[in-house]
C-alpha cells in the first residue's frame, strides 16, 4: 500500500495541472488576440486605472500557469491567478456576482473554480511532485 502522503502529493499535483493547464488556454488565445488586450486595457482606463496593467493578464494566464505547472513557486502562482481572477470580475462579472446562469448554475462558476483552486493551493502548496516543491 502507498503511503498516504503519496496521496495527498498525487491530489496537490492534479489540482495544479487542472488549474495550470485549463487557465493557460484562456492566456494563449489572449495572446493571438490583440483585442482583448485594448478590451482590458480600456476596462482599466475606465475606473482609473493605467491600461498598461492590461498586460498583467499575460502574468496572470501564462507565467502564472506555467510556474503551477511546473511547480516552482507554486504558492505565488495561484497568489498571481487570485489576483488575475479579482480584475476579471470586478472589470467584466461584478454585475453577475449574485446571478445564476440560464442552466441554473451560478453564473460566475468558471471564475469561482479558478479563484478557490487557486486559493486550495495557495494554502496546500504544490506538493513533492513539483519542481521546487514549497
């Protein structure tokens, strides 16, 4: 029988390559559009923020991503994604924050799945099969 913290390891590293790999699809198509970089760009300029924090979304979905995946500084990786999440709400969802999507789901359940995946494994760490495990 396998040691049961093998199988804490084995479920820290699943939960990173979920988060890791499905967050770092919305980063590549971000970056073959140069649309939605001047969409958030302009989101930004319009609550008084500089739109060059638009390109914080490239840390946010692909250098993020990448360090989960790999496991090094796994714990400041999802801290970034928290953050990523945050500025995607709060410049694009915060109207649906109480809504429920038309399959009776709640409507921001993509966002709340990276936000507290994220945070599980900003508490948990990336476990030993990482890189440089935290």
């Amino acid at each position: 029988m396998l040691h049961p913290a093998l199988y804490d390891d084995a479920g820290k590293l699943v939960l990173r390559l979920t988060l890791g790999v499905l967050m770092l699809f919305h980063g590549i198509a971000k970056l073959g559009n140069g649309g939605s970089l001047n969409w958030i760009a302009g989101q930004l300029s319009d609550v008084g923020l500089p739109g060059f924090i638009a390109y914080g979304v490239y840390v946010g979905e692909i250098v993020a991503p990448l360090m989960i995946i790999a496991g090094v500084y796994c714990r400041i990786g999802a801290v970034i994604i928290i953050i990523n999440m945050m500025f995607a709400i709060g410049l694009a969802h915060v109207a649906e924050l109480f809504m429920r999507n038309e399959h009776g789901g709640y409507a921001l359940e993509l966002h709340a799945f990276y936000t507290f995946t994220a945070l599980a494994l900003a508490l948990t760490g990336s476990g030993r099969f990482a890189v440089k495990p935290d």
